[in-house]
C-alpha cells in the first residue's frame, strides 16, 4: 500500500519541526517511529529530509505511507461485500447480519477481515484490515475501516474521544415508556464469563446511550439509540436494563419468535475525515429481516 499525503505550511506553523506538524496533524508517535523505517518518507519541496527538520512558511511538505506488510493470520475469503464509500483513506461498509469483524478460534476464514483481504488482493494491492468501530457478529450497518496507518490512528483517536457519530435503530418487544431519554448505567464483565457484560455502579465503565422510540407497529418498537460512549454489549446491556431488550438476543434476551438475531442495525455514521477535515456522514435503511417484524400480516 502506497499513499502519498501532501501539506502545505501557513505562517502559523512556520519553525515547527516537522516532526511537531504532523503530532498536531493526528499522527502517533509509532507513526513517526514507522515512517523514519521507510525510505525517502519524508520530503520538503521535494527534497528528503529527517522529521527534525524545521518547516518554513509556504513550503510543501509530502509524507510518503508504504507498508508492504501483509495480514499473515488472515486467510482471503470471497465473501459479498457491500462498500459504501472508498477513498485512498478509509472505506465504509454495510456490513450484513452473521459476520463477525475478525477470525478467531474455530473461524479462521469467514469474517470482515477475510473478505477485504481477498478483495485487495485481487487488485494486487496489499491490505492490512484495521476497523474504527467494531460491531458484534449480528448487528449489522455501517462500519468504518481504515486503509493505512495514519488514517487508522486518527480515526482512533477520534473513537476514544467520541468524535465518531453512531446512532443505531433497534426492534424491541412492547411500548417503550418514556419514548425518549438517556440510559446512564456502567458497564463491567460479568463473573465467570470472557463474553458477556452487565451493569455494576460500582466497578464499572461509564455507558451512557441516548434512545427515542421512531414507530410503534405490530406490538413492537423501533428505537433510534445513539452512542455516547462505545462500551461492548453497550445497546444490548442498557435496553435489557431498561426493560426492553432486543428481540433474538441469543445471548441477553432469546426471544426468537420473529427474527433469528438480535435486532440492532448501524443505521448513521457521522465524523471528520481523518486527512481531510471534511465532513462524511452516511447511513443505510433498516434491513428486511428487521422490517418485516414490523410490516408482518397476523393471519
């Protein structure tokens, strides 16, 4: 992979060594460890130079991303992909219900990750899969990935410092009363499982997700959940907490009878591109299986 990203420095930023620029631009301190081992991957006006190096006013400054490390643990897959948006920086995808993010034990080929890998290598190029902003097996929508180190960083950062905009539609049984508020309530693992978490108020993390009820059909409600924080399990744990968990919630509420997966669905993403500082926002329309607990006919 290969990514050429260019700057040009304003009278502000002039006797900033460069290596001080690009901190403020985002990159960690093991992306300038990994770019001093790449040839020529800092450059001047087009001259090489060493990140000590100091920035003048108008100059151009070209930093120069080439990995050629590939994912060694990841096997490549043919799996549907539906890609929503792609640049040189990161891509968005609609990821379906059933497929988990990564491999892991007893599944070494079918996830996420396989499916990009074999995708990128069909064009030839190398891959190494890094997401944003991670979804469990069975939720599906929209997930971030980034294309190389720096964007993968940044967009880090912005998820640690909930700068990633998520809101997310979810099928629970019943009248949601009151149809709209906040769920504060901490989140820890629970005893005795590596998988599953429950609310503590004394050891755990704070988990805030904000909720509003968008329809009521067919003795069910759709939710509209947006995230304040990212804890794991976080929309599963807090409606269950609150009384209305998701319906096919294998896990906190196996309530099979209309959908065979826990009704969750990425539904919006919103952020600022990690390179650019545009704006990108998307989002994808709630998927069939979910739609018809809604839209059944009772025979």
């Amino acid at each position: 992979m290969e990514r050429t990203l260019t700057y040009h420095i304003s009278g502000a930023e002039h006797g900033l060594r460069i290596e001080q620029y690009l901190r403020r631009r985002g990159y960690s301190r093991q992306n300038l460890t990994e770019l001093k081992k790449m040839q020529d991957s800092v450059l001047i006006n087009g001259k090489g130079c060493i990140l000590k190096n100091t920035l003048s006013a108008g100059d151009e400054l070209a930093v120069r991303i080439r990995e050629d490390r590939i994912c060694e643990n990841v096997l490549p897959t043919k799996i549907p992909l539906d890609i929503i948006y792609e640049d040189e920086d990161l891509l968005i995808i609609n990821k379906q219900a059933g497929l988990p993010m990564h491999p892991s034990l007893n599944n070494y080929e079918y996830s996420l990750a396989n499916g990009l890998v074999w995708h990128y290598r069909q064009q030839g190029r190398i891959f190494i899969f890094r997401c944003a902003n991670r979804l469990d097996r069975d939720t599906s929508g929209l997930t971030v990935v980034a294309k190389h180190m720096v964007s993968a960083n940044i967009l880090s950062a912005m998820g640690y410092r909930h700068e990633i905009e998520r809101e997310y539609l979810a099928v629970v049984r019943g009248k949601v009363s009151p149809s709209w508020g906040t769920i504060d309530a901490p989140l820890a693992r629970k005893e005795g499982s590596i998988i599953e978490r429950k609310v503590d108020f004394e050891q755990g993390e704070r988990a805030v997700t904000h909720y509003r009820v968008v329809e009521e059909r067919n003795g069910h409600s759709l939710v509209l959940l947006r995230l304040e924080t990212g804890r794991t399990h976080q929309i599963r744990i807090h409606l269950k907490y609150f009384g209305f968990p998701l319906i096919g919630d294998y896990l906190y509420n196996p309530d099979m009878e209309y959908i065979s997966r826990q009704a969750l669905h990425s539904y919006r993403l919103r952020f600022s591109h990690p390179i650019t500082g545009d704006t990108m926002e998307f989002t994808v329309p709630l998927p069939e299986d979910m739609k018809s607990v809604l839209e059944r006919t009772e025979i």
